[in-house]
C-alpha cells in the first residue's frame, strides 16, 4: 500500500486509496484503516465510458460532480467526512473518464453522459453537488432530469461565469490557471510546484496529493494532466464555454437547491447572487468564509456541514 505521494511516482497503477489516511489525518479525523472505496466504470455509447469512484456499498445517498481539469479525487476530503453512501464521477474528459472526438465537454454533453450513468449507478440519490463545470452540470441536471437530481448543491459558479467583460488576475484564477498553462511537464515537481503556488489557502502536502491524482507519466517521461482541456477543438465543436443559456433554465428549477459560494472567491460575484435569487426565489444560500473557488479542498469541513444540512437534516 502506498503511504505516501513518492512511492507512488514509479508507475500509474499505484493504489489510489492507498493515501487516504492523509486526507483523514489533515481533517483530523479518525482512520481505522482502508474505508470500502472502488473504482467502477459505467458504458456510454460507442467506445466511451464513464469512471466513478464508489464510497460504501449501499445505495449512494450523494453524487458529487468535479470542475473542469479536476476528477473525481477532489471529493475525498468531502466523501471522507461525510461517511455516507456516495459516487464521485470522472466527467467525460477528466480523470479515467474517455475523452471525447468532438471535445466538447459542457454541461449540455455532461448530462447526457449522467443520463445513462445515474440511473445504473445512483437512481436514488438523495442530492446532487457539483463544483464549478460540475455545478453548471448540475444545473442542468436539476432542470431537465429532477427525477435524477431530488436536491441540488451547486458549488462557486453561475451562468455568468465566464462573463466576458470580467477579468481576474492568475491568482484570482487559481488553480484553474493550470489549463491556460503547459499541458506537459519534466517532472512531477515541476508540475506539483505550479499547483502549490497557485493553491495558497490549501496545505502543500494536499495539494501535492491532488495533482498524483490528476497526473499520468508519459512514455517519454514527461507528465501530463488527465484531462483533454488543452487546445483548440476540432471544427464545428459548439462554444460549450457559453454557460448564459443556463439562466433560462434556473427559472425551471423545481427541486431544492443550495448556492454554496467561496468568501475568497472571484467566480461569484453579488450580483450573480442576486439574479439567481431572482430567478429561483426558494434559493437558499451559504458563504464559506476562507474558501476560495474549490470549496470542497479550501473548507471541507464547512462543506460537509452544508450537505448535512441540507440534504440530510436531523
């Protein structure tokens, strides 16, 4: 079992597990050991398919959907400490997920993928709770299939996201600065010094641990992320980075929804706030002070308090 990031440098068939217990002890939480986690994968059409990792084996009472250049291992602070039944999904072109011909990975392809997924994976799912591409994921989710979304927990984005007359600095971007950087690095290092220096409010060791699990060593030994955001798409491939549509969409919201947003965040803004509310007045709403855009790896804790909430009340 691998105890540690270094050991698990050698080869990419290392124990994903097998580092949990870090997660644990930096959430200063109890670790007797392994919990019951698997990989599993679910078939979509032609020669994709979709990868999940499994908490439990009960019925999962939670579904967790990452952001863009992110995968499924961004939940395990979360999952951890959470300890009910759940499902993190690699979105299509992210983690061990297959990528897609056309590259187009928004939310609109996202749930197509989830359509097929959920039903064999999680149909009875009590919420869903998504992150940034995963949240807008979600908002989709909740619109069109609430048979497959009961609540819905949208983390740190909005329709307005990519606003074009908005701009931040690298810093504001934070890690998600990563895609618009090489998509291939010398050395893991390398690669885990870029993340760190753009992760301030998160422990090295974790965000170390974050990018082993977003990284895969190439032939030549170089590395490269486990994710197909880098240059342009093949012709005719739809602008999926477009997300204002999904405003007519929250209107049609029915379900329970949660907008959980980072206090140290740029991606959010008052106004966006304000326009959700106005147009899904049952909103309910949560600041996360000392998060910054990843909620669920700035304050894990306060997150998983959140969902406890909200979806599981006393």
């Amino acid at each position: 079992m691998a105890t540690d990031v270094e050991s698990t440098l050698a080869a990419d068939d290392y124990d994903e597990f097998g580092l949990l217990h870090e997660n644990a002890e930096e959430l200063g939480l109890p670790f007797a050991g392994r919990p019951d986690v698997s990989r599993g994968y679910v078939d979509l059409a032609a020669d994709r398919r979709l990868s999940y990792i499994r908490w439990g084996t009960a019925d999962p009472e939670v579904v967790f959907l990452h952001g863009g250049a992110q995968n499924a291992h961004t939940w395990d602070y979360v999952a951890l400490a959470l300890g009910r039944p759940a499902v993190a999904f690699d979105l299509p072109g992210h983690g061990r997920s297959s990528w897609r011909a056309d590259r187009d990975y928004g939310p609109w392809r996202n749930v197509e993928a989830l359509a097929t997924a959920l039903p064999a994976v999680a149909p009875n799912a009590a919420v869903v709770v998504g992150m940034s591409l995963g949240g807008l994921t979600v908002t989709h989710l909740a619109a069109t299939r609430p048979d497959l979304c009961r609540r819905a927990v949208i983390v740190d984005v909005t329709p307005q996201v990519n606003d074009p007359s908005r701009t931040m600095t690298t810093a504001e971007r934070g890690s998600v600065a990563l895609v618009s950087g090489p998509p291939t690095y010398a050395s893991f290092e390398e690669m885990a010094d870029a993340a760190v220096a753009l992760s301030p409010l998160r422990a090295a060791a974790g965000v170390r641990r974050g990018v082993r699990h977003n990284a895969r060593r190439l032939p030549d030994g170089r590395w490269s992320w486990r994710y197909d955001l880098f240059g342009p798409p093949p012709p005719g491939t739809p602008d999926w980075l477009d997300f204002t549509s999904l405003w007519d969409e929250v209107d049609t919201i029915t379900v329970p929804t949660l907008l959980v947003r980072g206090g140290e965040s740029r991606y959010v803004l008052d106004a966006d706030v304000a326009e959700f509310r106005r147009r899904l007045p049952a909103l309910r709403y949560a600041l996360v002070d000392g998060a910054g855009h990843a909620v669920q790896s700035d304050r894990p804790l306060e997150l998983v308090t959140l969902i406890r909430d909200f979806a599981f009340p006393a």
